[in-house]
C-alpha cells in the first residue's frame, strides 16, 4: 500500500492543478475586453489510481485515487459560430462600404439647392427666350453666354467631382496595372493578412506537433480571419489527423482554395482588363500561384458574394454610369443647339458648345465667349424649344427631366444601400453578440471560479499540513 508520504503526493497536485487553474483565471480576466479574446478554461483529470489489483497484491478495498492534474487548457469556442459570422461580415461591408461612397456622390450634385444644375438649366433656357424677345441686344445675348458658361462650368465641376471619387475608389495605372485607390489599399491589407495568417499557421502546427494548446495564437489568427472575411466571402477549412487538429487550415476565397501551408508566398492583386479600355474595363482579382480568382465587375450585382472589395467595384460602376448619363445631357444639348443654328442651313455661325465631359473640354465656344453678339438671336426662339423637346427617340424625356431622373437615381441607390446597410450590421452585430456569449469572458463568472479554485488551492495545502503534522509525530514525536 502507498506510505505516508503518498499523502503529500496528492496535496502537491491539488496545490498545482489549482495554482494553474488560478493563473487561466487571472488571463480571462485580464484579457476581458480584448478584442478577438477567447474565454480559456482548466479542464480538471484525476490521475491514474494506485494500484492496479493483481493476483500478487495486497488485499484492499479499491484502487486508492491518487489526485488531480490539469489535462488540456482549452478554448471556449463555438466552431460553428464563426463560419456564420464571416458571411455576415462579408455582406455587412459589402453594403457599408458603398454607402460612405455613394454619400459623396450624393453631396456632388448639390440637389434641390436654387445653385444647382437643374435651376442653371432652366435659366439657361428662359435667357434664350429673353433673347428671342429682343434679339439683337448685345446685353441679352451676353447674359446668355454667361448663363452657358455658368451651365458648363458647373455641369464639368459635377463631372470632375465625380470622377475625384471614382479615382478614390481606384485609378488606373500603366494597365493591366491599377495605381492606387481604396480598392488596391484594401488587397494590400489582404495581402498582409494573409502573411500573418501564414505565420501563424506555422507556428501553431508546431506547437500541436510537441502535444500543447496554441489557445492565443489560434485567437490571433481567428482576428486576422475575421478581418479578411470583409474583403470577401471567406471559408475556413480545419485539417486533421486521425481526428486530431493539426493546426493547419485552408481557405477559399472568392470560391478559389488557397492553402497555408507550405509557405506559396501567395499575394493578391488587382488587374483592369484592357477591353473596352481603363474606365470601362473589368476589374479582376488575381492571386499569384492560381491567376484571376475572380472578375469582380462581372459579379458586382451578387450579392451572395458580398464583401467590400465587391461593394467598391459596385460603387464604381454606378458612378461610371452617373457620369455617362450627365455627359450625354452635356453632348445632346451640344448637339441639339448645333442642330438649330444650322436649320435652316446658315453661314457663320458659330457652335455655342464646344467638347464633352468625357473629354474634359465641355465649355462654351471661344468665339462666342470673346464675342457674344455673333450669337444669331433670330435662332433664339428654337434653341429655348429645345427644353420640351425629348432628349432622342429612345429616351422619352427632356434634359430636364434626364436631369431629374439622374439625380433621382443617385439619392435612390444612397438611401436603398443605406438602409441595405443598416440591416445587415444589425446581423452582423447579433452574430456576434452570440458567438461573444460563448466564447466572451464573464467578470462575474471569472471571479467566482477564482473563490472556487482559491477554497480548493487552500483545502490542498490544508492537506499538506496535516500530513506533515502526521509526519512530525511518526518521526520526532514516538519514543
């Protein structure tokens, strides 16, 4: 049978088990408002009893226990949790990050403001009726050059701000390369991500391979995963080994599977397709060992996609087609005033509009500015027409009501990704909230396991101090 001393054996790993248990505790604690922290619990064994009954040994009652030890330090984690989480950060910043561009794009046209396009076009329009009342004033035929210049000028700087925004989203390079913008500064953060993943990667299969817990570097990469899934729609794949964690991962992102492990030095990138050319081209997404990932122009309306890298190109490719809409108000009132100063067919007078928006030369004519009065007032009276002629045979409307559509267009699209917005962060902050009743750390809990653990630290070396007082007797107290 064990000897007295078996006594201390077992108040040692009571003091240990508990001490260890104290110090997880304290970790909790210390770490409960740190972001990306997963609550970390002792998990009590007894050990292996003393002794296995034979034929040879002694009669006893039982197997005698022998104590306790901490068997694994483990992670409070629901792995199920956050594969749900990451869709809805890829669909929560698929919609936020349209919604801060879109904003912009919104304060650009200055709407219902009296300084706006809308208000310059209709007197734009009344300047040429005055003219049509009296048309060889100089003065009159002067107020309409300033009106056209005033017309031009604003209509360009709407453009210009425009295109200020949509460069801010990307700019085009020497292509297929893209030069900066929100777009390639979030793939630069997407490549980093994706080095520290690596890292840590490594590092953690390490450490299972010598039988240990990477509890903090697993919450690290967790973090670093959570993050990356806003760039895009991310799903992690756990390997194992006859069931047991490796601490290896795959991940598929965009739909291609990218592997962590060996080290592939993989890097994302962003390429414009050259067809038709560096603003309409398509935006593609390429990593450096599997090519184009994924064309993300093409795939900007689905939504089952989501993530901001998407969101941004979305946001692209709605102010491409704001811009076009508002150079083809600018070239059909070009050319419809074109249209009239030469109906019927006269010599000498010049285009009041020159260029386009597209071509950044939209203004009104040189000579015209220089001299107003080769305005041709008896024309006046068609070109003021012009206002409740429809802008062609395919668009029933006038430039007014163009304009009208345009900017109903804008705050539309601003107000639906809004609230689009609104309710996915809504999900995204349930998801998480439940994933953190989980997982999170509990103060009050926290300082009740640590009574708990305290009452039993000191029940062991309660025990210790008795076996010693049985030790002292047996050794200096019997005669």
């Amino acid at each position: 049978m064990p000897g007295t001393f078996f006594g201390l054996e077992i108040g040692r790993r009571g003091l240990q088990t508990h001490q260890r248990a104290l110090d997880v505790t304290g970790h909790n604690l210390a770490n409960a408002s740190t972001e990306g922290y997963t609550r970390q619990e002792a998990v009590f064994t007894q050990t292996d009893p003393y002794t296995a009954p034979d034929l040879n040994s002694p009669a006893t009652p039982g197997q005698l226990g022998s104590g306790i030890t901490t068997s694994i330090i483990r992670r409070i984690r629901d792995e199920y949790m956050d594969p749900q989480l990451r869709r809805s950060n890829s669909d929560r910043y698929y919609w936020e990050d349209q919604i801060s561009i879109l904003k912009r794009v919104e304060a650009s046209f200055a709407e219902p403001a009296s300084s706006g396009i809308n208000d310059q076009l209709v007197e734009f329009f009344k300047g040429w009726q005055n003219l049509n009342n009296n048309p060889q004033d100089p003065g009159v035929k002067a107020s309409v050059k300033e009106m056209g210049v005033q017309l031009a000028s604003l209509m360009t700087y709407t453009y210009n701000q425009l295109n200020d925004i949509q460069e801010s989203i990307i700019k085009p390079g020497t292509l297929p390369a893209v030069e900066s913008g929100q777009l390639k500064d979030q793939v630069a953060r997407a490549n980093d991500l994706f080095t520290q993943i690596q890292n840590l990667t490594s590092d953690i299969m390490k450490i299972y391979r010598v039988g240990q817990q990477p509890n903090d570097l697993m919450d690290k990469r967790d973090l670093l995963l959570d993050e990356l899934s806003k760039f895009g729609p991310l799903t992690v794949t756990h390997k194992t080994d006859n069931g047991k964690p490796t601490g290896e991962i795959t991940m598929t992102l965009f739909g291609a599977t990218i592997t962590t492990v060996p080290r592939l030095n993989t890097t994302f990138s962003l390429r414009i397709n050259n067809d038709p050319g560096p603003e309409n081209g398509h935006l593609e997404l390429h990593e450096s060992n599997l090519g184009k990932m994924v064309n993300l122009t093409a795939q900007v309306d689905n939504t089952a996609m989501g993530g901001s890298l998407l969101g941004l190109e979305k946001a692209r490719q709605s102010i491409i087609g704001f811009k076009g809409n508002l150079d083809n108000m600018a070239v059909n009132l070009r050319d419809k005033i074109r249209e009239k100063n030469s109906t019927p067919p006269a010599a000498g007078i010049p285009d009041f509009f020159m260029g386009s928006l597209a071509t950044g030369n939209f203004a009104v004519n040189n000579a015209v500015v220089s001299d107003p009065n080769i305005i041709e007032g008896t024309k006046a009276s068609k070109i003021a027409g012009i206002r409740h002629e429809n802008m062609d045979l395919s668009r029933n409307y006038t430039i007014e009501q163009s304009y009208g559509l345009l900017t109903a267009d804008v705050g539309n699209k601003a107000r639906g990704t809004d609230g689009m917005a609104a309710n996915q962060q809504a999900i995204q902050e349930q998801m998480y909230n439940l994933r953190e009743s989980v997982s999170g750390v509990s103060v009050d809990e926290e300082l009740s396991k640590m009574v708990q653990f305290q009452y039993g630290y000191q029940a062991s070396a309660r025990v210790v101090s008795m076996v010693d007082d049985l030790l002292d007797v047996l050794i200096n107290r019997m005669t």
